[in-house]
C-alpha cells in the first residue's frame, strides 16, 4: 500500500521559514521522482517544486531562490524547505508520486502566510 503522509505545515508571518516533511511507503523510494503541489483557495493546483530520483531538481518561477526541495533516501521523505515567504504562498501543499503507472498524493498539508 503506497501512503505519502506531509507534515510541517502551519502558520507562518511574510518573510518566515517552514520546511514541509513528506514521509513515503510502498514504493522503492530511492527510485522514484517526487513532487510538490499547492492549491491555493479558488486557484487550480500548481507545480511547486521537482526533485527526481538522482537528485535533480527544478521549480516553479514564482518560488525560485526561496524554496528548496531535498530528498533523503535513508529515511524515505522528500522535503520542502520554505524561506521568505510571503502571504501568497498560502495553500494546500501536497506532495505526489507516480509508482505502477498509478499517482499518489498525500492528504496535504496546511501553509498560512500572514501579512
């Protein structure tokens, strides 16, 4: 049973840091490329960040030079580190995979910037 399970979210003022976990199973996690979502309220679901299974990564325009997104195999989780941040970075933010031609989503993870 694949699960992906996010945490780390919460709520955070313009110009702070979270750094979101995502925590997987049921795959040969060192295998796979992994990725990060968000969904704004009345916004479709946007790319965020990309990190494939040898480690390279690419980002969205609007999060390049403030996020990074990191993997760390021993442990099976992707991360997602979130430095000045801003109120419109306010979202659902999920993290994905494709395993057996199947993709997985974890249940997402709140981010609230305030002003």
């Amino acid at each position: 049973q694949v699960q992906l399970v996010e945490s780390g979210g919460g709520l955070v003022q313009a110009g702070g840091s979270l750094r979101l976990s995502c925590a997987v199973s049921g795959i040969i996690f060192r295998l796979n490329n992994m990725g990060w979502y968000r969904q704004a309220p009345g916004k479709q679901r946007e790319l965020v960040a990309v990190i494939t299974s040898g480690g390279s990564t690419n980002y969205a325009d609007s999060v390049k030079g403030r996020f990074t997104v990191s993997r760390d195999n021993t442990k099976n989780t992707v991360y997602l580190q979130m430095s000045s941040l801003k109120p419109e970075d306010t979202a659902v933010y999920s993290c994905t995979t494709v395993w057996g031609a199947r993709t997985y989503w974890g249940q997402g993870t709140q981010v609230t910037v305030s002003a």
